[in-house]
C-alpha cells in the first residue's frame, strides 16, 4: 500500500497537534496582518491580538465562520470576498463553485496554495491503490471547479489520465472498452447507472478489466450496500475520497483496507468535531459522530478558521492495516440535506442504505417525497422505492419495519419499477422538495 509522502502519513499521530501548534499560531498572526475581515471578526469575539487567540489547544473558543457569512462578504469590487488576503498578483488560480443555491463562490489559489492542494489530492488517491505508469478514466467535468486541482494529483502520482468527463455515457464506456483503464474515477451515482447502461445492453462489465472505482463527490460509496453493489457490477475494488470545496479538494481518502478515509491533509488543514445542535466540541474517539469543522493552517490566499462544513461525519482513529496513522472517517451526510421527522434526525442517504439491504429486490435508486416544504416533516415520510421484477410482495412491508427498527422513523413505502426514478450523471438527488 505505497504512501507518497509516509515519513509524514505514517508519523504517530499523538505528535501531530503540537507539530501543527507553531503552524496554526502563525497563521493567526497572519489573519491579523493580512485579513480585514478576520481581524473585525476576532475582535468582536474578545481576541484583540494573536497572542490573545493562543494557541490550538484553545481553537474552540474562537468563533465559527459560516458559508453564508463570506457569501454576505462579497461586492462587486471583491467577488470572492472579504476574507481574501493575496494579493491579486499573488494568485495563480481561481476555482468556483456550482452556484447551485445562489451565486458562485470564487476560490483563489497562491503557487503555495496550489502545490498544497496537488499533494492533498496525491496522497489522497495513492491511498487508493493505484500506482505509477497505471492508466484511469476520470468522469468529472471538473474544470472550473476545486475538483480540477485534484486531477493535477493524477500527473503527479504518474498515471496515465483520460479526462472523459461525464454527460455523454456512450463515449465514456468507448473509452473504458478500448483503452482498458485499470482505474475509473466518478461520483458513486454515476457508476450504478454505468452498471445499469450496461446490463441493459448485455455487456459482460467485469471483462472492461477495471480494478479499481475511485468514487467521490457526494456520500454512498462507503455505504456497505451500495459498494457490494457497485463491486459485483463492475468486478472492482470501490474506494472513495472527500473533499471540502473551500478547505482543499480530496482531503480525505480510502485505502485498500476499507477502513474509512484517511486524513490527507496533514500539515495544512487541522480538523475538529463538534456537536452540530450547540456547537460544543467533541472527543475524538473511535465511533464519534458529529459536524466537521476545518481550519487552514498554511492557506495565503483566504484562509478560513474553524468552517463549519455542514458534513456530518463518523470518526474511526488508531492505526490502519496500511500503516497510515491519522484519523479516518465516513461522511453519513449533509446537516443541511437532514430531515426531522418528529423529532427524529434522517439523512436522505442513511436511508438509501437501509433499503439497499434488500438487494437485490431493489435497485438501489430512491426518492423521499416530503408532503410539506421544510425540514421538520409528520410521519409517515413518503418514500419510492424502486424494486426489480420479482420482487416479493410484502417487500415494502418488509423495509418500511427495517426502516423504523433502524432509524426510527415511519414511512410509507411506494414501490415502482426499475428505471422509473431519475438517474445521474453525477451526484445522486435523493429527495424530491414538496
């Protein structure tokens, strides 16, 4: 299981906090040198200076910074906004984001920044198990966003990258039926429909020879079902990778031991969990659920101090079969994609997951049709199921139990045919809004 850097990925992780100490204090001195918009913030929070911030074993008392708080940062004059501290010179590239809930976001990148982010990604997919002069596919169209720079990650592990990009699926399977690429790399919801295309087809996808499915982008492919799906569909290893588009593209990453994904960012991000209701932060144990909340800590472009991702993730820690030490972990969901079903937290894909346990009586694609606009939704909670031919007639019986014994939630079961709910290209929509 090679490393790319294993004097840093395989260090005892028990040192790691106080080697990133002297970095994170410096950072701090940097915010207040260079960003405006931190030194306001931090002195409205008390903290007139850096020696008043201190160091990481007090991170928890400084504030958070909001998403929605950098969106309100931006002018016309300042587009990506207020926390920038490079100058324009400075910059060597600019990513955005989709803009899917308002406006992009710009992300600006130094040559340091950058070379931070390539070795991110690098380790990140190294732990996959691909290795030099192996040739993968890459069904992203990633350009314009933070995704872009973890495809750098490719040249620099020496793979031999075919950008294909998603939206048209006949040229993609072309490319894995004549290239014969030993890796694909695509969002988990775009597989399964690969896998589907070429079932309805008749093709034999085990025989393409891809060993490996580098997954990403959105949760599932660490879903126990979903990935037993996915590995018999195309005859691979499935392992997946998570970025955080203002933090650092693929901060985190699986190795071939399945255990979670590994921590990838050591040395240039420091991480926290914390309780996504109050705030409070967590102890970092083995099974410890909570909101991921990120800090750079060598970031000259626009650094951010403890964002709250809105990833509600589950930590495993202790040293892996691979050797790597940090931290691992399994995103479950976003808080802000949660449903409260009489008081109950639900997240859209902990509840595909559950379903997935009757395959292959279904197909793995879902629906969840909320009645009423919002978060907080009455029982029973709609939900479409599609099933295969065959399927046994108490089928939705039997998952709408499943469902409550597991998540404590009441549903309604609908079951409808295969290939009746939507498919993608490349992140999965999981519920339909009301």
């Amino acid at each position: 299981m090679t490393m790319v850097e294993p004097e840093i990925e395989a260090a005892p992780w028990d040192e790691q906090a106080a080697h990133d100490d002297s970095l994170y204090r410096d950072q701090i001195a940097y915010l207040f040198e260079r960003s405006p918009f931190y030194q306001g913030k931090l002195a409205r929070a008390g903290f007139a200076t850096p020696a008043a911030v201190g160091g990481l074993e007090r991170i928890a008392e400084l504030p958070f910074t909001e998403k929605d708080e950098l969106r309100r940062s931006r002018a016309r004059d300042e587009p990506i906004g207020a926390h920038r501290t490079a100058a324009r010179e400075e910059i060597v590239r600019i990513y955005s984001t989709s803009g899917t809930t308002g406006a992009p976001s710009y992300i600006p990148l130094t040559a340091s920044d950058l070379e931070v982010w390539v070795r991110t990604s690098a380790r990140s997919y190294a732990a996959s198990g691909v290795g030099r002069g192996e040739r993968l596919v890459s069904a992203y169209n990633a350009g314009p966003f933070v995704a872009g720079a973890a495809l750098d990650a490719f040249a620099r592990l020496g793979l031999c990258h075919v950008p294909v990009g998603s939206g048209n699926t006949e040229r993609l399977m072309a490319a894995v039926d004549l290239l014969k690429p030993n890796a694909v790399a695509l969002t988990p919801s775009y597989a399964l429909h690969l896998a589907e295309w070429a079932e309805k087809r008749g093709l034999d996808l085990p025989r393409a020879g891809v060993k490996r499915l580098m997954v990403a982008g959105e949760p599932g492919g660490g879903e126990r079902a979903t990935r037993a799906r996915l590995e018999a569909a195309w005859g691979a290893s499935v392992t997946e990778a998570m970025g955080i588009g203002d933090i650092s593209a693929s901060l985190w990453g699986e190795c071939e031991a399945k255990a979670g994904m590994h921590f990838s960012g050591r040395g240039f991000v420091h991480f926290e969990l914390i309780d996504p209701a109050s705030g409070a932060p967590l102890e970092m144990r083995d099974g410890a659920e909570g909101e991921l909340v990120l800090t750079h800590l060598v970031n000259r472009s626009a650094p951010l101090l403890r964002f709250r991702t809105r990833d509600h993730v589950r930590f495993a820690v202790g040293r892996c079969a691979c050797g790597r030490t940090a931290p691992r972990l399994r995103c479950i969901g976003r808080t802000d994609d949660m449903l409260i079903v009489r008081g109950v937290d639900l997240f859209p894909s902990a509840l595909r997951e559950v379903v997935n346990e009757f395959a292959p009586e279904v197909t793995g694609v879902i629906m969840i049709r909320p009645r009423a606009a919002g978060v907080r939704q009455e029982p029973p909670l709609p939900v479409s199921v599609e099933v295969a031919e065959g399927a046994s007639r108490d089928l939705a019986e039997r998952i709408r139990a499943r469902i409550r014994a597991a998540l404590l939630v009441t549903t309604e079961i609908e079951l409808t045919a295969a290939g009746s709910l939507p498919r993608s290209e490349y992140k999965s929509k999981l519920v339909e809004k009301a």
